[in-house]
C-alpha cells in the first residue's frame, strides 16, 4: 500500500467500536489524522435568546470526546482537538500535513450538510473523500427504499424492512491505530469558551455522563447485569430514577454506540435470557429511529417549518409569556413543571414527559410547535435532529391531545413531583397533582396560567380519591 496520510473527522460517532469509518481510515492508510472540532456555532444563541446547544449538551459532549481520545490514547493514537469552523480548520490541516484522504460520517440533515459541502468546496481535486453511512440501524443502502419512497408510517416501513433487510454485523475496535506525529494535540475547550455560565455544582448535574465506556457499561448493566430490559414495556412511561428505561438514548445521539450494538445486545439477550414483548420494544424503537431518520430525508427543510410537511395552517398564539413560563417550568401545572425542571437541570427527561410537555405547549398554550422543538434541541443531552423535529410535527399535527392532570394521576408520579418541585414537598395527597384545588392557596407554587375545562373529569376523579 502506498504511504495515504488520511484525516479522520470525529462527529456524531465519538466511539472505537462499529465505527466503520475509523476502520476504513486505518485500513486505506498508512497513518491517519483524528480530529474532532467543537464548532462555536453550535453553542451560539438562537432568535429565541438560548443557546442552539446549551451548557448540558457541551459538558456531555466533551466528557465523550475526552473518554474518545483516551481510548485512542489507549490504541498508541490520539485525537487533536480543536475550537473553530471545519470548513476553515480541515483544509489548513489537509496543507499542512500532507492529507491524501478525508474520512468522515455520511451526514443527512441540511446544516450539517451545508458544512461538509463548505469543506469540500476547500479541498483540492486531489484530495479523496469518504462519507459512510453510519447512522442507522439498517444501512442506508440496504432499507427496501429510495429516500424519495420513504413510508409515511412507521409501521409500513418497518414491517417492509425488518422483512427485507438484514442488519450489518458490527465492526471491531482495530488492534492499532497508526497516526501522525505532532507535538500538540489540542486541550478540551472549557464552558466559559463559548460564554456559558457555569455553576459550582452544574456540572454534577448531567443526568448522566458522557462516553463510550459508559454507554457499553449502561447497555450491560440494563441487559446482563440486571435483566431490567425483561420488564421494559410496562416501566418505559415512568419518569423518576435510571431504570425504567435503557437510557441509551444520549449515547446514540453523540454515537458513543452504535444501534448495531444495541441490536445484538438484545439479541443476545433474547437467546441467552428472555425473549419477550420487552425486547421487541426495544429493537421496535430503534428501528423507529431509522425511520424518522429517512423520513426526515425525504421530507427535508419542511420538517423545521411551523406548517410542516403537511403544510398545515394553525393560529398560534404564541404567547411569550406563556413560552418562558413553560421553558423555566412554572406554568402551575406539576406533571408538566417538574418535567421540564428536570429538563433544565439535567439535560434529560422522559419520554412520558416530552409527550405532555409538548401537547400541553401545542394545544393548551397554543404556542408554535417550532418554538419547543428549538427549546429541546437547546437542553436535551440527547438530542437528535431527525427525532426532535419529527416528534414535535407529530404531537402537532398527528398525534391526540394528552391531559396532563389525568396523566399525572395514571402514572402515580406524585414523588416525581416533590422530587422536582420542593414547593410542592408538603403536600401529602393526592392534591399535589391538582394544587389549584388547595383550599386558601397559599404555596409558593405559581397558581396555573389556566385551568382548562376539559381536566374536569380527571380533578373530579382526583378529588373522589381524597373522599
């Protein structure tokens, strides 16, 4: 093999294990550049006065691309950090060390596609790039459908492809990585880099940490360890503590791991200790993932418009009152105050929660779905463009109202909400979901922006269950 100096671009796949763009890298050359590159414009502040990715998504962000760069460490390699654009950063480091080939993840979504194409447009003819698709848990090229094709519902898609698809087997971690020689390597940026605020204990507070070794760590613990994934159908819609749900979901989006792995996780896990209705949820939503990945494709800009896809007229309201008041999680409404509290301070919440807190937005408030989905985008540690964007346009258009008083008391959430909302710490029936009802209110609690009529029912079954 000719000596092929290649340059790695680290972006959404922080991981060494099934990333097959690593492996063609270190198989195509005789030594390779990894370079991971924290793009100011993502932490920058949007029209709506927040940051586009805020302080949670950074800190997990960066404590996967440092477990990234010791394992890298760890193979005799390395990964140069670096602060700036990749369209200006690339090509420089392309000059200066001689590049042959550029390696990097297939991207799909419109601004990050805008920047591959910027890079591009830099580089010389000479120099041979490789985008591969690593996304998903079906590759690209092998799901029964041009992206034009998609199915418009998750079920046509999946039952056509998991029939006619095969999942891909997973690559391994290479033996040895050979890698350029240089005396700096780049130093992780700190917060207050890109004009975040940072509180003594903030960091502390992420709901979970960041990393590859973690995210196979939490996928043997929710598997082998404990067999937890055997019970996952009837805890999923719970929202206090670690365990009724995987919490993969963080480590897919910055690809800590990969969906294949989940995949023959479960499947391992199915032949060797239960196979249920459990496992198939869990692999079902997987493969949902999939499909508002190639949805959005198919669906394009559209899916980040208030009319969306379906190009729907609807007369928000859009109260800025009302936004700020749901964003810092004082609507006096508990269900939906101590979800979004949590979002705040964690960087995570359920996923019973993102469905309320975003009907609630939609449907009561009457505030642009578009207005949330960038709200979530800005907090969710693990936040992914495709699913952000497409679940918000479903709980718009397509999805039935959910009645956050009547959720509330269905999914017992009562320690939820002390947990959340010491304000509400005191009260020691079933009232707490339903404080408006306090005879001579007098909490610190905000009273309601309003109480609708259509929550009679459920105050009704509440106050019965106080008699």
């Amino acid at each position: 093999m000719a000596k092929e100096k290649g340059l790695l671009w680290f972006k959404n796949d922080l991981r060494l294990l099934d990333n097959e763009t690593l492996c063609r890298a270190v198989n195509s050359c005789t030594s390779i550049l990894p370079v991971y590159i924290f793009d100011p414009r993502l932490f920058a502040n949007t029209a709506y006065n927040f940051p586009k990715a805020g302080l949670n998504r950074f800190e997990f962000l960066k404590q996967t691309v440092d477990v990234l760069r010791t394992n890298l460490q760890s193979l005799g390699a390395n990964l140069l950090v670096e602060i700036g654009h990749p369209e200006e950063l690339i090509p420089e480091l392309i000059k200066k060390y001689n590049i042959t080939k550029l390696f990097a993840e297939q991207e799909y979504a419109s601004e990050e596609l805008k920047i591959v194409d910027a890079v591009k447009q830099q580089l010389s003819e000479e120099i041979t790039c490789y985008f591969i698709w690593g996304k998903t848990l079906y590759h690209i090229d092998d799901i029964p459908y041009s992206i034009d094709k998609i199915p418009l519902t998750s079920k046509a898609f999946r039952i056509n492809t998991t029939k006619k698809a095969e999942v891909r087997e997973t690559f391994d971690i290479p033996k040895k990585i050979e890698i350029l020689s240089l005396n700096d390597w780049g130093t992780l940026p700190e917060a207050t880099q890109f004009n975040f605020e940072v509180l003594d204990d903030q960091k502390e507070n992420l709901y979970v940490k960041g990393g590859e070794d973690l995210a196979l760590e939490r996928l043997n613990y929710y598997t082998v360890e404990t067999e937890l994934l055997t019970s996952y159908k009837w805890t999923r819609n719970k929202s206090l503590g670690l365990d009724y749900s995987s919490k993969l979901s963080p480590y897919l989006a910055v690809g800590a791991i990969s969906p294949r792995t989940i995949y023959y996780a479960v499947k391992a896990y199915e032949k060797n200790i239960k196979k249920n209705i459990s496992t198939w949820w869990l692999i079902f939503e997987v493969v949902w993932r999939d499909f508002f990945t190639f949805k959005g494709m198919r669906m394009g800009n559209s899916i980040f418009k208030t009319e969306g896809y379906k190009n729907k007229e609807v007369p928000f309201e859009n109260n800025t009152e009302y936004f700020e008041r749901w964003c810092a999680g004082t609507t006096g409404i508990p269900f939906i105050d101590a979800h979004m509290r949590q979002l705040n301070e964690t960087g995570y919440m359920s996923n019973r929660g993102r469905v309320n807190c975003a009907s609630y937005f939609v449907h009561d408030l009457k505030i642009d779905w578009t207005w949330g989905a960038a709200y979530f985008e800005s907090k969710l540690i693990d936040y992914d463009v495709s699913s952000n964007w497409m679940n918000w346009h479903m709980q718009a258009y397509e999805i039935w109202y959910t009645n956050p008083v009547n959720q509330s008391i269905k999914y017992k959430v009562a320690d939820y909400i002390k947990k959340w909302i010491p304000e509400l710490a005191a009260v020691d029936n079933e009232l707490i979901h339903i404080p408006w009802k306090i005879e001579e209110y007098k909490l610190k609690y905000p009273k309601p922006i309003e109480v609708y009529s259509k929550w009679a029912r459920a105050e009704t079954k509440i106050l019965k269950l106080l008699d």
